[in-house]
C-alpha cells in the first residue's frame, strides 16, 4: 500500500551528515548554479542499498561556472538526459562539461502546455487555480502520456557511466524519474517521497523569493502560484497510487511501455549494493 505520511512529518533528517562522514541519502551537492543536484543513491532498496555515484538528479544546467563545471566533470558524468521540452531548451541551453560523451534529449510536456517562458504562462493565466489536487491530476497525466519517453529517459540513464537526469526545476518530471527508479530498486514509498521532498528544502524558497519581484510587477501573489513552484507531496502521493491502481508496479509500467526485462534486471544489478 502507498504511505500516506505529511510532508512534515518525512524524515528530513537524512540531510545530515553521518557519523561516518558520508552523507545521507538526498543530501543536497552544492555546485554553484544549481539549486537541486543530488545522488540517487544511498537509499535502502529491497535487497541492499541503492549504488552512489551512478545516478544524479538535478535542475536545469543553463547557469554553471567554469568551477562548477569542473565540479560536475570530477563527479564522473558522461551521460546527461534531458527531459525538457524544446522550448525550454531553446530559453536555457545546457552547458556541460569535457567529460559528457552522451547528451540524450527525451521531451516531456504537460498535457495542454503552450510551451511558452514560465512567466508568460503565468501571466496568460495559464496556472490560475492551480492547487496540489490539480498538480496531482498532472502527474497522473504525465505518467500516463509519456510512458515510452520514461522508458527511454531511463535506459539512457541506466545503459552507460554515470549519469544525470533532470527537467527545468528538477522536481516534476524530474521527480517522477526518480520515483520510478527508485521504486524498480525496491526503496519504500516513504523514502521516495521523502527524496521527492527534499525538492521544498533545498530549492522553493529561494527560488520564490527570487522570483517574487516578477509576480509584483504583474500584481500577483506568488504563493497563489506555490503549488507549481514547489514540489507537493499529494503529487507524488497520487503518481505512487496511479502505479499502484493500473499497472501494479513501476517494473510492471516499465515493460507495459516497452522496456526490456533485461534492461529491468540489470538496473537491479547495476544499481545495489
């Protein structure tokens, strides 16, 4: 069954530092121009624990430095997927680092999108009334219209070195990757939503406040738009019992939508320790 445990009430505390002096599973990385850069791993699995430095998730990649592009080519990343759509691309190009050999775009859009800049669709009342219930909607709809681009995103991920996977905010799209990954691995409910989470501490106040001035001059409230600046924990909830009410599982979404048991079973392999 899905856990139905509040946001305040997941255990945030993973955040800190071990007495080991490894961090805990979600622990932000802190590289200059992103604001949502984390290794998937760390998290228990059925039979193990989820493999570190294989996987990262993160925002999108338009404002690194030359430090923080070092940062990321020390990491071991040859692979970046990117799940924008072009659009998106096309306003925030990626910057990537000497070590990239495979740049995979996989395009995922919300249903109904006009694909314009964010704050032309805010303006143009694109989110007005948008609630978590309705973000919730969202993530079904996602799961449900881009089942073959989650199938490629996640063999491109998984098929070479290390990787990392992300969208604009690192949390939407993004979000549901890692909760399908995750899930695949055997991790608990609790702890993908727990991961899913981490999105609201490391990144949604700051970006609002940083956005905050933009939503002045249009004479909007922002928090009347928190619910798609954030990363709401209903969202999730509603994306994990989605799984649960079609397909039975993420293994099972996966093959519907045409993924190889092969690949399936090499994640497993490749992916715990």
């Amino acid at each position: 069954m899905v856990a139905r445990t509040h946001r305040q009430r997941l255990a945030l505390s993973r955040v800190n530092e071990t007495q080991t002096g490894e961090s805990e599973p979600g622990a932000q990385i802190v590289v200059e121009g992103l604001r949502n850069l984390r290794d998937l791993g760390g998290w228990s699995a059925s039979s193990g624990t989820v493999r570190r430095g294989r996987l990262f998730r993160s925002d999108r990649l338009d404002r690194l430095t030359p430090s923080s592009l070092s940062a990321l080519d020390s990491l071991g990343i040859s692979t970046v997927v990117d799940l924008r759509y072009q659009s998106e691309i096309d306003e925030s190009p990626s910057q990537l680092w000497p070590l990239v050999s495979n740049h995979v775009e996989v395009p995922m859009a919300p249903e109904n999108s006009t694909g314009l800049p964010f704050m032309e669709r805010v303006a143009n009342g694109e989110y007005d009334g948008l609630t978590d219930e309705v973000m919730a909607e969202m993530y079904g709809q996602l799961l449900d219209r881009h089942r073959v681009a989650f199938v490629d995103a996640i063999t491109a991920s998984v098929s070479t070195g290390p990787a990392l996977f992300h969208c604009s905010a690192g949390k939407d799209r993004t979000g549901l990757m890692a909760m399908l990954i995750l899930s695949v691995l055997g991790v608990s409910d609790t702890d993908i939503m727990t991961d899913f989470d981490l999105t609201n501490r490391y990144r949604t106040e700051e970006h609002m406040a940083e956005m905050a001035p933009q939503f002045v001059d249009l004479d909007l409230d922002i928090e009347s738009f928190r619910p798609i600046m954030s990363a709401p924990v209903p969202a999730i909830e509603r994306a994990l019992s989605w799984i649960e009410a079609g397909p039975g599982t993420a293994e099972a979404y996966l093959v519907d939508a045409g993924m190889s048991q092969v690949v399936i079973d090499q994640m497993r392999e490749d992916l715990i320790v």
